[in-house]
C-alpha cells in the first residue's frame, strides 16, 4: 500500500493517534440532582420508546423495512456526546449528553409509517425542551445506505417479523 504524499513537503505534519474522548455522560454524574434525575428519565424513556418502536418495526413484512441499526454510544471511546442512536429506513432516533450535562433526543422521519404513533409517544413522555426534531440529514435514503455501508455487522440488525394479526 501507498501512503500518501503530500503534494508540498513543508505542508506535511505528522498526524498524532487519536486519544479516547472524556465522555459527557460521565461528567453528567456531577450535575445537580434535578438535572440528573431529568437526565435517568430521558434515559429511560429511550429505552422505553425503543422497545415500542421495535415492536412497531417488527409488524413489517419486508425484511429491509426491519433492517436497524443500534449504536451503543455509551461503549464508543471517540464520541463524547453519542449515547445511544437507533436508525431505520425512514427514522433516525437519537440521544446524547450535551457539554452543558443534559440529555437530548434528536428524531428526524422520512415517511415513516408510524410516524403519527410515534409523534403521540413523543408528546407523552417527552418534554420539548429535551426532545427535539432535526432535519440533519437532508438526503435521508442517501444517509441510510451510508449508515449501513459504514457501520460493523454487529450494529445491524434485522427484526424478527411478527404479524400483526390475530390467528
């Protein structure tokens, strides 16, 4: 393999190793504790919601409309803000910790066809100051198959079909 030259040798730098990131979430544990008990419970409502939507997803009888990807970002040395990000092919669900110690959700939907019963879980459970709809990915499809192209195997995840139907 060729490394790569630089086209000026006086514009060459030597790049250093990338050091794990000081995760936010670790420093959230100083946070007073009104804002660490609003941050345990954007926590829990994640994982709450995620359950539910995955029930959702897995009322799906296509097998790419189950195919997700769940990133523990908690476990990721790089990231100092992710904690966790589920993304489907028309729904990108996410939370991190801020620099300022507070949980946020991100959510964007590309029609989505439970989009209207996840709006109404959303309103239920989470506040708006803490919960917030994003347009971060404009070409959404694009951004999905880069998602899948990217990320390990063991981040994607096909649902297991469960019809929807009484027998």
């Amino acid at each position: 393999m060729k490394l790569f030259e630089a086209a000026d040798s006086k514009n060459e730098q030597q790049n250093e190793p990338q050091l794990p990131a000081l995760k936010n979430h670790k420093l959230a544990r100083r946070a007073f504790p009104r804002e660490k008990s609003i941050n345990e419970g954007v926590e829990y409502m994640y994982h709450d919601l995620l359950k539910r939507f995955k029930q959702m997803y897995s009322t799906l009888p296509n097998a790419s409309d189950r195919t997700v990807v769940e990133i523990n970002g908690k476990i990721d040395p790089y990231d100092p803000e992710g904690l966790y990000t589920f993304i489907c092919n028309n729904f990108y669900y996410h939370v991190r910790c801020s620099y300022l110690e507070k949980y946020e959700v991100f959510y964007q939907f590309h029609n989505c066809p439970f989009e209207g019963e996840i709006r109404t879980w959303f309103k239920r459970v989470h506040s708006p100051n803490h919960a917030f709809e994003v347009e971060r990915h404009k070409d959404f499809p694009k951004f999905y198959q880069g998602v899948l192209a990217y990320q390990p195997k063991e981040r994607i995840h096909i649902l297991e079909y469960v019809s929807d139907k009484l027998p």
